[in-house]
C-alpha cells in the first residue's frame, strides 16, 4: 500500500459523515473542491432521473447481440416485452 494512504486503512466509511468523506476525497484524489462540489452536485441532480422501487422503468430500444456478440442489427424495446419476466442488469461485462 502507498504510505501516503495508510492512515486511511482502517477507517469505517459507514460512520463517516458527508463532510468527513469530502475531507477524504480530496485528500487521496487530484481533484480539487470546487471540481469535487461540481462532480456532486451532477451526481445529485442525475438521482432526480432515476426510477423509484416501484416505479415503472423508461421505455428504451437495445440492439440485439447474437451468440458471439456481434451486432444483428435486430432491436427490441422494453415496452415490447410488457407482461413478461425482465431482468435488466447494468455494469460493464467486458
């Protein structure tokens, strides 16, 4: 490990609060805290989009990939798939 990160080995993230985390942040990151306000300020604003636990999730169109996942030029839209089991699952899987 760095030595300029050892004292934050131990630390309990989860009983940290926000400002203690900011504190943090830009300690170990190259950003400073007016990029590190805005960076927030972004992620709070996207949050606003997001689909609620029960909320219906928005209609969007992917392209179909075939076996060897080579594009088909096939779509299919969430909507199309109305009563039937979906599961959407988002991270990178490359």
């Amino acid at each position: 490990m760095d030595p300029r990160f050892e004292q934050f080995k131990d630390m309990d993230w989860n009983s940290m609060s926000f400002p203690e985390k900011r504190d943090v942040w830009l300690q170990i990151s190259d950003m400073s805290a007016e990029e590190f306000d805005t960076m927030m300020a972004g992620q709070k604003a996207r949050q606003d989009q997001v689909p609620k636990i029960g909320e219906m999730a928005p209609d969007f169109e992917l392209e179909r990939l075939d076996r060897t996942k080579k594009r088909t030029g096939e779509y299919v839209k969430l909507s199309d798939l109305r009563g039937k089991s979906v599961a959407l699952c988002f991270g990178s899987y490359t």
